[in-house]
C-alpha cells in the first residue's frame, strides 16, 4: 500500500528561550530608571494640626434609668411593692 501524504506538518516543538537571571543592580537600575532614586525617611517631622475650635464646656445632665420591662417591674421587690400601690 502506498502512504500518501495528509498535507499536515508536524508541530514544531515550542522554542524554549533561555534568559539570564538579572543581577540585583541591574534590577535597582531598572527600578531606579522607571520609579526615581530610593528615598529612606528617616524621620518624617509631624504635620501642624489645624488651630481648634473653642472647647464649650456643658453643665452636667441628670442621669435616668428608663426600665422598659413589665417582667422586671415585678421581678424585683422593691418595685413590685411600689407597682401595687401605684403603677
């Protein structure tokens, strides 16, 4: 029998590229390149806080306990005598 030829090549195998690490300057001069010389701070003086506003000083208000519990009202002796005689 005779082969005849498909007209398909053979896939070439994929090319593999060898690269040479880069060393580390020449990494810092790429860096330095694109993103300007490295700046260490070494101490950084703190920002001056915007002038404030006069404190206004409150009197003190009078503290409240709100009971919100019908359960509790009579839970508890003392208010359970109070509730009897006037809820």
């Amino acid at each position: 029998y005779m082969h005849l030829d498909s007209g398909r090549k053979e896939a070439q195998p994929p090319q593999i590229l060898h690269r040479q690490p880069l060393e580390d300057r020449e990494l810092e001069a790429i860096m330095e390149r694109e993103f300007g010389p490295v700046r260490t701070r070494l101490y950084t003086p703190p920002k001056p806080r915007p002038a404030t506003e006069e404190v206004v000083i409150r009197p003190p208000k009078n503290k409240y306990l709100i009971v919100d519990g019908y359960n509790v009202i009579f839970a508890w002796p003392d208010l359970a005598q109070q509730a009897r005689s006037d809820l």
